[in-house]
C-alpha cells in the first residue's frame, strides 16, 4: 500500500504553502508579540475556500474531504499555529456542528454564511467547572415562552469576541446526567449573551481565546441543534473529527519547528564545521524526521478512514495523542539545535514550543486521548 497525497492534493498543499508564506509568515513575530487576531485576513481565507473546507458547495463550502483538510491545517501551522487553530476551530466545532446536527433551515441561516467566510464560528463545551469533564456542564438552558432561556458561562472558546455564531452546550434536564445536555445555536444579536476576559496565553497567540457569559439569554426553540438530550453525545462525535485538524496542527507545527533546525544545523558553524556534520545533531534530525512522518501518517490514516465513512473514535485520539506529543518534543529539540538563539525570540523554534503545547491540551489533554483510547481498545 503507498499511502501518498494525489497530484490534486499535493497541488492543494503546495497553493496553502505559498498563500502562508506570503501573506502569514510576515506578520507572525507580530500577532505574536501584540496577541493580535488577524480578522483582517478572514476574506483572503474565504476567497481560498478555508472557511469551509469540508462542506459541499452547496452550503458554501469548498467540498473537500478531511485529507484535504488536515493537510490544509498542516500547510498553515507549518507557518503559524494560531492561523491553523482557527480554521480549524471554525471548521471542524462551530460549522461541523451545524452541518452533522443541523436542520436544514438551521444550515441555510448559519452554515452558508460561516463556510462563505462572511462570519467567523466559535464553539461552547469547555466551563471553568467543566474541561476533562464535559458532561459536568453547569451552564442551564429553562424552557420559557416557546424558547429557552440559558444561563452560565463557557471559557477556552477560541472566537468567543469575534465570532457572529456560537454553537454551545446546555443542561436541559439535570437528572438524567449526560443525556440531560442540549446544543443550540447562538448568534452575536441575542440579548444577554457577551465575551468577556481574554486569555494572555503561553502560545497560540493570535488565535483569539476567551470566555461567554450567557445571562437570561432567550434562545427561540428553532435553535435547538438536533433533539433535546443529544448534545453531549453530538459534541463527542464532533470532536471525533476535530481531533484530526488539532493532529494535523501539530504535524505542520513539528515540521515548521524541524526545518528551521535543519536550516540552521546547516549554516552554524562551531568547532571549524556546519553543525549538521556533528552526530550529535543528525541524530536528532533522523528522530524528528521520524517521528513527524509517522505522525503525518497516523494523521492522514484517521482522515482517509473519516472520509470513507467510518468510525473514528479511536484513531483521531490516537493521531492527536501522538502528533500532539512529537510536536512537543520536535519543537524542543529544534531549541536545543538552536542553543542559546533558540531561547531568544530572533529565531522562530521557541514559538513553535510554545504553540505545539496546546496540542495536547485542546479538544482533550493527552491524559483524555489515553483514555479514550483505552476505552475504545477495551470495548473491541
Ligand atoms: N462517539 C459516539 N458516542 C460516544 C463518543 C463518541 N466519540 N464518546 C462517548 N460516547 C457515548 C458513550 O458511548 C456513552 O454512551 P452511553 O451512556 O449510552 O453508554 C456516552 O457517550 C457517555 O460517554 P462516557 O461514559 O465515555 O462519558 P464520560 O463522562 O466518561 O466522558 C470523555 C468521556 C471522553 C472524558 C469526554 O468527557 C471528553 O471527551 N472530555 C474531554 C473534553 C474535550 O475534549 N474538551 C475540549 C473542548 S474543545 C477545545 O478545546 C477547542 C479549542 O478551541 C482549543
């Protein structure tokens, strides 16, 4: 079996490639330094079909698969990771979740505009009480007046201030436990429904991080997503599929991160030779060479699988667990090739660290990855 991207793939990889070079590699230093969220680069995506890449044309979307669509992410967090989270979190939360569990009038109102790239998505499941444990949501959703009014908050959301749509989870019925949680869809001109604190984080700092507040948010029944009590197990089927982009987030950061080492153990000179002459350092190529390949691989396996239609539970945590992981540990290798410019911010590898560490914390820690894994290999 040759497992390879086709000509039309390939030529998808190498146009991201030359769009993120161009228009995302001079400005990442910045967005980083100054947390800014580039909205401005929203219709340059949308032009690109990046705003909805796994939906069919008809509902705006480019009509790719989810091939196509982790090797875009890879292409972007190649560059920069805060560019590749967001599409994806736009993409595979938000929009995805409105296309598996919407209505079909739900998907005319929201879904077209989203995949169009006329409106940015964000999507609701983590809470201050509730992270590992997303059936422990607090935030209420009361029925009122032929609607719902919801009440709590939701923190961790990427978008939660620019985003026009919010698909968020609620406790529609406490009593019966992880089928008592409803989804519904939100959008920006509801009454009592804002962003607040946005997080001064680590890494991924130009992909937007912050909380929602719902206050007697009245939401009318119409946006209910699916059927009441089904949310929890949709939002897990959702993240099925998100947990490939995050995998593929992390094989672009990982290769970002080794071919900067590469250039540099080439040009670096110490002891009369190039570094890259030393096998000290090879030997730290060959790994991260390795171990990004198979990680690339076990990514493109879960997405192959995602687009012939079958279940992905188990591969998309493995390839997030393990692409999430070598990304990591690609990314402080590179520093260490680096030496001391590698702890300084003229070189790009500390930045690659710091934004490969949210892969093993967004859309579940490696310790949940395990487990859900775990639970998977248990129940074969
Ligand atoms: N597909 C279908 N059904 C599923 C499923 C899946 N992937 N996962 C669970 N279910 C079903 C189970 O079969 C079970 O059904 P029954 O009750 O009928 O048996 C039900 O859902 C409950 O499942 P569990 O018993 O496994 O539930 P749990 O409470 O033990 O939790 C968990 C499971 C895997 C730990 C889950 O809570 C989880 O994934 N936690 C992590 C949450 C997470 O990833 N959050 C990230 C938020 S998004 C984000 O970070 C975005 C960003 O912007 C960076």
């Amino acid at each position: 079996m040759i497992f390879e991207l086709n000509e039309e793939q390939l030529q998808i990889k190498y146009s991201i490639r030359e769009f993120a070079e161009s228009e995302i590699r001079p400005h990442v230093s910045l967005w980083d330094e100054t947390q800014h969220f580039p909205v401005e680069l929203l219709p340059k995506l949308a032009e690109l079909g990046l705003m909805g890449i796994i939906f069919p044309e008809e509902y705006g979307g480019a009509g790719m698969g989810y091939v196509e669509y982790a090797t875009i992410i890879e292409e972007l967090g190649r560059v920069d990771g805060s560019i590749g989270l967001s599409v994806a979190a736009h993409n595979s939360l938000c929009s995805n979740h409105i296309f598996m569990f919407g209505n079909e009038q739900q998907k005319q109102k929201y879904l077209v505009p989203l995949a169009r790239g006329e409106h940015f998505g964000a999507w609701g499941l983590t809470e201050p009480q509730a992270g590992s444990d997303a059936s422990g949501t607090k935030t209420t959703a009361v029925r009122s007046n032929g609607g719902w009014i919801v009440n709590g908050s939701k923190n961790f959301i990427t978008h939660a201030i620019s985003c026009h749509t919010l698909v968020a989870v609620a406790v529609t019925d406490r009593e019966k436990g992880n089928k008592g949680i409803s989804a519904f869809i939100f959008d920006k001109t509801m009454k009592g429904f804002r962003a607040e604190k946005k997080e001064n984080k680590l890494g991924m700092r130009a992909s937007e991080t912050a909380s929602v507040v719902f206050e007697d948010c009245y939401v009318p029944e119409e946006n209910l997503l699916g059927k009441e009590g089904e949310g929890f197990l949709q939002a897990m089927q959702i993240l099925d599929g998100g947990r490939i982009s995050i995998a593929a987030l992390a094989v672009g950061i990982a290769q970002g991160a080794y071919e900067a080492a590469l250039k540099y153990a080439k040009e670096r000179v110490q002891f009369g030779r190039p570094i890259a002459e030393f096998q000290a350092i090879q030997f730290k190529l060959a790994d991260m060479a390795t171990q990004i390949e198979a990680a690339r691989l076990l990514t493109l396996q879960a997405a192959a699988m995602k687009d012939a239609g079958k279940k992905v539970t188990k591969q998309s945590s493995m390839a997030k667990l393990f692409a999430s992981e070598v990304a990591v540990r690609v990314a402080e290798e590179a520093i260490q090739i680096h030496g001391g410019y590698g702890y300084t911010k003229d070189y790009p590898v500390e930045k690659y660290w710091r934004d490969a560490k949210l892969c093993t914390i967004g859309e579940g820690t490696s310790e949940i990855q395990r487990l859900v894994i775990a639970r998977q290999i248990l129940k074969a």
